[in-house]
C-alpha cells in the first residue's frame, strides 16, 4: 500500500503539533516537526549573544546540524549532537522563533532539510509553510485553525504543566503578534494552500482533531 505525505500547517496553538504526532503514530508514518528545526537555529542565535541581522544568521548555519529523532518520548531534537528538545520551548526562544524564522537563508537551508526528509512518503510534517511552499504536492494538506482565546488557554495550560506560570492576557498579546508576523512576512507566509482541507479546533478535543485527520488520510490511502 502507498504511503502519502500529510501536511498540516496552522497558527501557533492550533493544536497542529500534537495532531500531527498522533495521527502519524495510528496510520505508522513518520512525524516532522518543521518547528523545532526554526527553534534550534533560534536558540543557537540566542546562545551566540549577537545581534539579529541576516549577515551573522547566515553565518551561524553553516556550522549548525540539525538532526530529529525518534523517541519513547515522541520527536527529539538535536542541536550539533545535543539533545535541546526542551529547551527549544523556552519563552525566550517562543518570543524570537518568528524574526529568526523569516530570514531568507534559514528558510531556504530548512526547507530544503524538510523536503529531504518527506520525499518519500509516510510522513505526517506540520509547520506554517509545508501545503504552500515546503511539500505543495502532499497527498493530504490540512490547515488547523482556533480562536485566540482557544489558543491562548492552551498555551497557558502547556506552559503550566512545565511550571512555567503566565497569563492567559500575557500569552493571548503574544498569539496575536506572531499571528500578525507570521502572516505578514514576505517570504513563505503564514497562510491555507488552495486545496487544504480547513479544521476549526477551537471546540474539539485533540483526539476529535486527531481522528478527522486519520479518516481523511485513509480515504485517500484507499484510493491510490
């Protein structure tokens, strides 16, 4: 049987992450969390003390390798043979992921990593830019959408869980923001492929979420 690409993009807390993981674990494909790629080069810059230009970004790649492996614990992340899944999820790396992420030689050396990794089928990657720009012939393309607030309790909940306490004011500011910068970035914006297939998961369960993408991808399995 063959096996598809599936593209799930969305804002931040759309619940694409975790949709995508669980759904590439029921249907056996491999999950590519594209984010976490922007968040280490993010880190490796915050790490570096230097200012934020294009010049010394660029720089910074050629000596970064970025590597995602498979774990009891889902998708680890990699920096230069160190393992920073967790702190990719810093505030600090959430506040500056979005700048870093709109600069044209980091995008270009990602996408070219990401398209690498889901050329053969059997993947489940999300990210901002995978329907449109990264994987536009996917088998599958969904794009995930949720209300602010929807979004912000999440947000506020996940970081509670890891002991971090804001403010669902303070995290519904930041969501609007880099909505507002994600979308409005010249290169690769935020925004639905013309074929996507939209999921509003304000009101829905992640298993709710998980199990439209399963039936939607199995219908398309059956017939190829």
């Amino acid at each position: 049987m063959k096996k598809i690409i599936i593209a799930i993009d969305g804002p931040a807390g759309s619940g694409k992450s975790t949709t995508a993981r669980l759904a590439a674990e029921r249907l056996g494909y491999i999950y590519i969390d594209t984010g976490a790629m922007y968040r280490a080069v993010t880190l490796a810059w915050l790490r570096s003390k230097l200012e934020m230009s294009e010049d010394i970004l660029c720089k910074l790649l050629l000596n970064l390798h970025i590597e995602l492996k498979p774990s009891e614990q889902g998708q680890r992340t990699y920096l230069n043979g160190e393992d920073v899944s967790d702190e990719i999820r810093s505030i600090e790396v959430t506040k500056n992921v979005s700048p870093v992420s709109a600069v044209g030689c980091v995008r270009e050396k990602l996408v070219d990593m990401q398209r690498e990794l889901g050329k053969n089928g059997g993947v489940v990657m999300d990210g901002r830019d995978i329907g449109t720009v990264v994987l536009p012939n996917a088998d599958l393309k969904i794009f995930l959408i949720a209300s602010v607030d929807a979004r912000a309790m999440r947000r506020t909940l996940e970081l509670k869980d890891k002991g971090i306490i804001e403010s669902v004011k303070e995290i519904k500011e930041q969501i609007i923001t880099r909505d507002l910068f994600d979308s409005s970035r010249d290169i690769s914006p935020l925004k639905k492929a013309g074929d996507a297939i939209e999921i509003d998961t304000s009101n829905l369960t992640i298993e709710e979420q998980t199990e439209k993408v399963v039936v939607l991808a199995k219908e398309i399995i059956q017939k190829v």
